[in-house]
C-alpha cells in the first residue's frame, strides 16, 4: 500500500481507498510508520480510507 499526506489538510489517505485519495498537494510514503515520523502529531487518518483498509483486510483474514 502507498500512503499520501495531504500536506495542505494534514490528512493521511491511502491509494485507491476513496475518492480524495489523490489530493493536489501531496508527499507519498511506501509506509503509514514513514509518514508518521515526518508529519509528527500533525496528521490525522482519513476516515474513509482507514474503514475501507480495514474491511478489506478482515475479508482477508476470513
């Protein structure tokens, strides 16, 4: 999975997860632990995203 920190909002998407997914303004991390160390405290998970990755990966654990 690719995370994107909107670096404008400070909201931390995951690729293809929902539709904000691909802000204008934007850094990429190959890891949610990557994109924690540089935006600190500052950043807050998009909801959508994260309820979609957790879906899909409780299907997969089935």
């Amino acid at each position: 999975m690719k995370y994107i920190l909107n670096t404008k909002t400070g909201t931390l998407h995951i690729e293809n997860m929902c539709s904000k997914s691909n802000p204008y303004e934007k850094k990429e991390f190959k890891s949610e632990d990557e994109a924690r160390a540089y935006g600190r405290l500052n950043i807050k998970n998009c909801k959508t995203c994260f309820k979609n990755r957790d879906k899909k990966l409780s299907k997969i654990s089935l």
